[in-house]
C-alpha cells in the first residue's frame, strides 16, 4: 500500500485532489492497521506499547 501511493505521488500528484480518492482512501487504512498493529499482542502476550516500555491505558495514566 505504501509503495502504492509512493508511486502514484510522483507519477499521478493530482491523485491526492481527484474526488474518487484513489490515494487519500488509503490514510485511513494505514491508520488502522497501524493501531491493529500496536494493540495485537506480541508472543510474549505485549503489546507494542508494552513491550517498549510504555504503559497500555493512554496518555498520563
């Protein structure tokens, strides 16, 4: 998906304004793979946020 909308950036740039949204509908899915990623728990049953050191209930707590 990412080398998708890398080469459709340099060859077609007007693809990111076209109403169909060929390249802007992607921005929504690589945010939720991105957030399936960090909150699936790893082989050691972390997740990512716990297996770097950060805590799972969000920000300040």
């Amino acid at each position: 998906m990412l080398a998708y909308m890398a080469i459709i950036s340099v060859i077609l740039p007007m693809a990111w304004l076209a109403p169909p949204g060929e390249v802007t509908k992607n921005l929504p899915l690589l945010a939720a793979t991105w957030l399936l990623l960090a909150l699936e728990p790893g082989p050691a049953g972390k997740t990512m946020h716990e297996r770097q050191g950060k805590r799972a209930g969000g920000a300040g707590t």
